[in-house]
C-alpha cells in the first residue's frame, strides 16, 4: 500500500465521522420533535461540513503548505460541490418550510424507521461526493496537470447544473401560480424529470473531473457516485415516488396522458408527434 493510499484512507475516514456524526445529531432531535424541516437542510450542511473537512485533513495542508498547496483540479471540484450544495440546499430548505415533506408523515412517528432516510442520507453525502473527496485527499503534487478531461467534465457538469436549477426555477414558478397542475412547458416539454436529468448529470461531469486527479487505480471505484446518484433518483426517491405521486393525482386527465405519451421521461429529447 502506498503512502498517498494510506493518507487518502485516513481522510476519508475523517469525512465519513463527520458525516455521520452531523447527521446523528440531526437525526437525535428530529426524531425527538417529529419533524421533517431539518432533513433537506441538514444534507446540504453536512456537505458543506465534509468538504471543509476534507480540505483541512489533506496531506499538504498537514505540512503546513496552507492555500496556495491547492491543485486547480481540487479547488475546482470543492467550488463546483459548494456551488451545487448551497443552491440545491437553500431551494430545498425554503421549500419544506412552506409545504410539508409528506414522505415522512408515517415515518417521523416511529423513530426506528424514521431513522432508515437519515442513514441513507449519510451513505448519499459520502457516495455522491466520493470522488471529490477523494481528489481532496491526494497530494497535489502526484495529480496529472489540467487537461482536455477536465475541460469535458466542467462542461458536462455546467449543463447539469443549468438544467437543475432551471428546471426547479421553472417548476417552483409554475407551481405557485397553478398549484393544482402539472407541469408540460419550458424544459419540462423535454422531459418529465429534467432536474433530475441535471443532478445526474452534473455527477457524472464531477466525476469526469476528479478523475484526472487519481492516483491511484482502485480510486476509479468512485466511478459509483453517479451510478448511485442515478440509481438513488431514479428508482427510490425522485421519479419513483413522484411518479406515483402524480399518476395519482392526474392519472384520469386526458391532457396529462398525452403529455406522457409524447414526452421523454428522463433524457431531454424533442416531444413525439402525434
């Protein structure tokens, strides 16, 4: 095992304590209130938290190298985290305030099984971010130099994060002038779920990124944090439960039925004719 594997271990170690630890506390006085309000908020704290961390705990920092040690590979991917952290967070976070998050109306009244969404919110902090992480624990100076990669995934994760934060402007606009629709236009008509599409996306560009940062071969494992993010999405708790949650409410509308059968459900694509 190679030194820069050793201290990159014990990094994200530290993280990894951190994250739990945050999200236990978080966890202890939820269950303890019943609420949900702190759920969305805390994720994007603890985030933050893990990234501070991880840039405190990287092995030129130890050495007293301060700021100016930072590879552009790793400021980079810290800023894009803490771009994506603060926005997503502070949207989420607004937005339980005004409107209860009923995923958890059942699950906040038994405290064994409300705390199954915060332990998978731990794994969700530490996998998604994985390779950031990772990036942030290796020595600077053993990371190849910025190249066409890199370029790709900045862009990549650019496009990502424009569709998300669009898509949840849009949506959010929408909703509060017409609480009783659904939602068909501006990115929407290219995609049922494209906020989703962008938080995918964005990973996958993270990824491409820190990538050009390994050191060492079984860091490409991280390859996970957009498999899971994707997976985490599409099947568990995004457009699984909003499916359901719409087929519900709109199942029977005609006008609903149509704008299914012509709109891509997750890729962005132009709408089928008819």
């Amino acid at each position: 095992m190679s030194d820069n594997t050793s201290v990159a271990g014990r990094s994200l170690g530290y993280t990894l304590a951190v994250d739990f630890g945050i999200q236990f506390v978080f966890y202890v006085y939820s269950a303890y209130y019943k609420t949900e309000k702190l759920y969305d908020g805390s994720g994007s704290l603890t985030y933050l938290a893990c990234i501070f961390v991880a840039l405190l705990v990287r092995p030129d920092a130890s050495v007293g190298n301060g700021i100016s040690s930072i590879a552009p590979r790793q400021a980079l991917a810290a800023t894009g985290v803490l771009i994506w952290c603060v926005r997503l967070g502070s949207f989420l976070f607004l937005r339980v305030q005004k409107h209860a998050d009923h995923r958890f109306d059942e699950l906040k009244l038994n405290p064994i099984r409300f705390a199954v969404p915060w332990f998978i919110q731990v794994v969700w902090i530490f996998l998604t971010a994985f390779p950031v992480y990772i990036v942030l624990a290796n020595v600077a100076s053993l990371q190849a130099a910025l190249g066409w990669s890199d370029i790709i995934g900045i862009i990549v994760w650019i496009l990502g994060f424009t569709f998300e934060a669009v898509a949840d402007a849009q949506k959010n606009k929408f909703k509060t002038a017409n609480p009783s629709k659904f939602m068909q236009t501006g990115l929407f008509k290219y995609s049922q779920y494209p906020n989703y599409f962008g938080e995918v996306t964005l990973w996958i560009g993270m990824w491409i990124l820190c990538a050009g940062g390994f050191t060492d071969n079984w860091q490409f494992v991280s390859i996970i944090s957009p498999i899971f993010v994707f997976c985490l999405i599409y099947f568990v708790s995004g457009v699984r439960l909003l499916e359901a949650s719409s087929q519900k409410r709109y199942g029977q509308d005609p006008e609903f039925i149509a704008y299914k059968a012509r709109t891509s459900k997750f890729i962005p694509w132009f709408p089928k004719k008819a």
